[in-house]
C-alpha cells in the first residue's frame, strides 16, 4: 500500500474507532466533539481520495469552456472575469454543465450523504 493510499485509510481507521469504542465512554458536548471529529476525519479521507480527479476534471471542463490554458488558479479567475463581464451568462449551457459538475464533485468530498446530491447523482447515472 502507498503512503497516499494509506493516509485515508488511517483516517478511516481512526473515525471508526471514535465512532465505536469512543462514543459509547463519553456523553455531552465530548460525545459531540466526537462526533464532529470523527466526521472531520472522514471528509479528510474524502478530500485525499477525490481532490486530484475533482480537479483534472474541472481544469479540462475550464481549459474547453474558456478556449485558454493555464494553472486551474487562473482559469478560475478567468471565469469569474468572464461571468462578472457578462460574456458568459447563466444561458449558457456549457457554463451550467461545469458548475454543475464543479460542485456535484465538491459535494462528493463535503456531503456525500446530502439527499439532493443522491438524487442528483441518480438521476445522471439514468441519464444516456
């Protein structure tokens, strides 16, 4: 196993262990702060897990969106011009393809247990 394949795992391991053996001690605003940090944990897991796809995904969705090249950072910039400019406006529907896509990706990290993201994600694996 590779030391970035393990990291999450880690993570994982850790959260389960708060979760199961943790808990069941501590009662209060400690039960709280448990939960809360076994769920930090987990969206860490996540993020080390899905960060490097979210983003080769959303740089190539930039790069043929806005016809230019350039870090991720500056493609960023370079849209938020183009929308505050209004050369790109909610009609367009490439712009919509990409926010959508930019933020079921960040929902996949942050709330993958959001119903609306469920559904969302439903509804795309139906789609042809």
């Amino acid at each position: 196993m590779s030391s970035s394949s393990s990291a999450p795992a880690l993570l994982e391991a850790v959260a389960k262990y708060l979760r199961e053996e943790v808990l069941a001690e501590v009662r209060g605003s400690t039960a709280f702060n448990v939960r809360v940090s076994a769920s930090a944990l987990d969206l860490v897991a996540r993020e080390l897990v899905l960060r490097l796809d979210n983003e080769n995904g959303e740089h190539a969705r930039l790069r043929a969106l806005l016809g230019n090249d350039g870090t991720l950072d500056d493609l960023r910039e370079l849209l938020c011009d183009r929308i505050a400019s209004g050369e790109l406006t909610e009609e367009s529907a490439p712009l919509r393809r990409h926010l959508w896509a930019t933020v079921t990706a960040q929902l996949a990290v942050d709330q993958p247990s959001y119903s609306a993201y469920i559904r969302a994600v439903s509804l795309a694996a139906q789609s042809p």
